[in-house]
C-alpha cells in the first residue's frame, strides 16, 4: 500500500514563498479522488500521472485506489490526447463528447498527429462511431498518411481516408456481401463527390483487382534465458586502481528489453548474436509499439525493437524501410521505389521475451536425487 504523508501541521505556511519550489501533489487528496471516482476520467488521468512522477507504481496506485495499471495507461494516454487536440482547436460537439466520457475512443488516437487527432475526433462525434469503430478510423487514416500523395479521387481527409480504405479492400472482395458492405462503410464517411462516384462504380463493376500483397514484418519473439544477453560495463584492462574500479556507474535495465542508459546522451540494449544482427553494417535500435507499424496482425499491442540498418539504403519490394515522414522517423513498405529519401532498412523487429514465472529464473536450479 501506499504510505501516505503526516497531516500539514497548524504551524505550516499557508502558501509557499516566492523563491521556494513549487508545492508537492496531495497525495492523499489524489488518492482519495480516484478511490472514489470524484470529478471526471479527465481528473483520473492527471490524478494517476501526477501519483506516477511522485514516485509510485502502477501496482501501488491500484492497491490504494482500485485503478488497475491498464485502466490508469488508457486515461493517461486519453488524456493526454485529448489536451494535444485542444491546442490545435476542436469543435463544442467535440469537447461535449469527450469531456465525461470517451477514453477508450481517444486512447485509440495515440498513433495520430495532433492535427489528424482533432479531424478524426470530429468524424467520430459527427457518424456517432464508437470506441470499436473508431479504431478502424484511426487505422484508415493511418495509413492514408503513409501514402506518398493523396490519391487524386480521395483528396479530402479523414473522410475520404476512411473511404480510400474501404474503396480499396471492396474491390478485392469477390465474396458480394463482404463487398457490399465495405462500400456502404465507405459512402457513409466518404467527404468528396469523387469518392463517392468510385464506391458506387464498384456497385456495377464486378472485377477483382490483384493487389500486390506487403510482404510480413520480420518478426521474432526471444524465448529462452540464453537468448536473453545481459549489458555489463567495462573498467578497462588491469592493473587498475580503486578509482577506476569506483567510477563505472551503477547501470539500471529498463524492461522488457534490457536496455541501459547513463549520465550522458546515449544508451546500449542487448540483443542477440543472430546472423542478421551480426550482417548489419551500421545497426541502430528503435523503440515502438507494435500497433504503430505497418500490416501489423490483429492483436494486443506490446512494445517492440526494430533493428534497421542505416548502410543499406536501396529500395527492394520484399523490406520495409525507415524514412522521414514530415520530420518523424516512419516504417513503410513500398511496392514502387519511394520519392522520399531512405533512411534505412528494418532487418528485424524483436518481440520481448513472454516469462510465464519471473521468480523461477532467479532461484537456484535444483536437480532430483
């Protein structure tokens, strides 16, 4: 549980001096809000962020407030979201919707730009589109920006995004009843008279366009100890003093990867020897969510390395690649040599290892007589 602070002595000052810092948090007026729900899930989320700079885990604000960890990562993020889109201007429908309720709906458009988050939030409150349905919005839009151009028939965003996406799975469909549907999705949030008029031609063209598929991320879950190096830091080569051995500095492993930082600008991960790894000329670490990559397989998102070269730079059809997406780093694949320059080729994106029993591999083996 969490040890709260001794109650403010009558002698304490009102209010802090001028030249002093800024006052602690409250901690036990935060706790006493989230265990009782007061206010709003926009005052949870600044409650729960507030107690986590203060020093207190996941865990011990669940123990004390009832929040459990992935409910207090939804509206932190939510909120967090949400502010983005008051400083790029909403409507008042908008901040109605979102001001009690929503956070599910707005954690979904964490991946978003600011000003994509404002237009997507705008296109759900107006379709009335749920916190399910606004995923699929915010994965169309998505991906319509990772086009090179907007296509021509499906200039205004967001909703000729959501149409651009329907458009292009329907005419992939041969089964009618998955296509039909499909284009009924893209006519109702379809923004343009272009891109209405190349939903409705599909309802009297049954041709099945041949996409070029994206070929699968290269993908690759740790699964054993071995596979698991740990960073260790050098003194150098003896004879060594006392003070060499006293000034390595103590290194702290961020989870799940094991990645280690020090007092400076710069930090090491462990990975594995594979051939890959050891093939790559220039190799440099990325740090993402899984839902945030490109073609990525419904399913729980979790933190992902992607490894990419920055040596190997030429187009091919069968990788993706690291460009520059309106000064943000971004996957892509490209079924076309791209305009944009190539930053680097992703050559493996590496899973955390799934510990059934954490304590198990921490105590000592034990062999049967």
């Amino acid at each position: 549980m969490i040890n709260l602070p001794p109650e403010p002595s009558e002698t304490s000052p009102a209010s802090p001096a001028p030249d002093r810092a800024p006052a602690e948090p409250d901690i036990e007026a935060l706790i006493l809000l989230l265990r009782r729900k007061q206010g709003t899930w926009m005052d949870w989320g600044k409650a729960c962020l507030q107690l986590q700079k203060a020093g207190y885990s996941p865990q011990q604000i669940f123990e004390a407030t009832g929040f459990e960890p992935v409910q207090q990562n939804q509206i932190v993020v939510a909120a967090q979201v949400y502010l983005s889109m008051l400083k790029v201007g909403v409507s008042d429908a908008v901040r109605a919707r979102f001001e009690r309720t929503g956070s599910d709906t707005l954690y979904e458009f964490r991946v978003l730009s600011q000003g994509d988050r404002a237009a997507v939030a705008e296109l759900v409150v107006q379709k009335g589109v749920d916190s399910e349905g606004a995923r699929d919005l915010v994965r169309a839009v998505k991906e319509y920006s990772r086009l090179a151009a907007p296509p021509e028939k499906f200039p205004q965003a967001p909703g000729d995004a959501v149409a651009y996406f329907c458009w292009n799975l329907a005419r992939q469909q041969a089964d009618l009843q998955a296509r039909s549907r499909l284009i009924a999705q893209g006519l109702k949030f379809a923004s343009s008279d272009s891109a209405r008029q190349q939903l409705e031609h599909l309802l009297t063209d049954f041709g099945v366009a041949r996409v070029q598929q994206a070929p699968r991320l290269p993908f690759y879950r740790l699964e054993t100890e071995s596979e698991v190096p740990r960073v260790i830091p050098v003194a150098g080569r003896l004879p060594l003093s006392r003070a060499h051995l006293q000034a390595v500095p103590i290194l702290q492993e961020e989870e799940p990867f094991g990645i280690v930082k020090f007092s400076g600008i710069g930090a090491w991960v462990p990975v594995p020897g594979w051939q890959v790894i050891l093939a790559a000329e220039d190799p440099v670490a990325l740090i993402t969510d899984s839902d945030q990559l490109p073609n990525v397989p419904e399913g729980p998102s979790e933190p992902v390395l992607v490894i990419l070269d920055r040596a190997q730079r030429q187009w091919d059809e069968f990788s993706y690649f690291v460009v520059d997406q309106e000064g943000h780093l971004d996957i892509q694949w490209f079924d076309v040599p791209p305009a944009k320059p190539i930053l680097g080729r992703v050559v493996l994106i590496m899973r955390p290892k799934r510990v059934l029993d954490e304590d198990f591999n921490k105590e000592l083996w034990q062999l049967e007589e």
